[in-house]
C-alpha cells in the first residue's frame, strides 16, 4: 500500500517569514512533541534529517529526509529512507494575505510490520499519517508562526 498525498495549507504570513520559521530545525522537537527524535543542522541541499515519529498508534516510525534539492522561500524535495519510504516535495507560493504551502508524497511501508499493517489495515495507516500532517500544521501555527 502507498500513502500519497497532495495537500495545500494557507498561512497569513509572507513567504520569507514561513520559511524562517521552517529554518529554525532546532525548534522542531519543542514544536512537535510526536517527533520522538530529530537530528538535523539545517535545512539545505544535501543535508540529511534522522526522523523518529510516534503517530497516536501501536507504532513508531524511523526514516531519513535526504534534502535533494532546496531552493529557499520556495521549494524543497526530498528523498526519504528507512521504516517508509518514497518523495516529498513542499511548494511554497505568494498568495495575497500571506503564502500557501503545497505538501505532496508518495510513501511506501519498507518494514515487515508496516507492510502487514498496511495490507490489514490501510485506513488506519491513512489516520496516522493524516494525523501527523494536520497535527504538524496546526502546530506550527500555534507554536512557530504565533507572535
């Protein structure tokens, strides 16, 4: 089972504030409790961020972000490894009253006990990945966007 999506999120600030924000990777883990563990120096073409996810399920996702290409204010693809893998792309445009953010992926369980979770129940492997894009989002609203 694949888990792709393809969400636009707005934000009421421009496309230089968001991407400030986005930058402060030390902050992450203050941001999003779920983010077990994080290690990143920064967010630029060729750096690679260790991932550790607990989404609200029996489970714990482990992955690598290798940034293959950033172009700040307004891009950043990535590769990702390890419990799941597949692409990201975030997209980052100018909109009037702020910027809208375009968060596309295409995943793929790579463990034994994700791809018999996926195959069993793939509506609840949806939830858990849904949650953790919607949670996210509303929590950088809140917490490093607020202010």
């Amino acid at each position: 089972m694949r888990v792709r999506s393809d969400r636009t999120y707005r934000f009421a600030v421009p496309p230089a504030a968001l991407w400030e924000a986005c930058s402060a990777v030390e902050h992450y883990r203050r941001w999003w409790p779920w983010l077990r563990s994080f290690e990143a120096e920064a967010l630029t073409d060729g750096a690679v961020w260790r991932c550790v996810v607990q989404p609200p399920l029996p489970y714990t996702l482990r992955f690598d972000l290798a940034l293959e290409e950033v172009v700040p204010t307004r891009f950043v693809r990535a590769g990702v490894t390890g419990d799941i893998a597949g692409s990201a792309t975030l997209e980052i445009d100018a909109v009037d009253g702020g910027c809208s953010v375009r968060l596309r992926s295409d995943l793929a369980p790579r463990n034994d006990l994700l791809r018999i979770a996926a195959a069993v129940a793939g509506p609840i492997v949806r939830f858990g990945h849904d949650w953790v894009l919607d949670t996210g989002v509303r929590q950088f609203r809140q917490r490093a966007l607020a202010g």
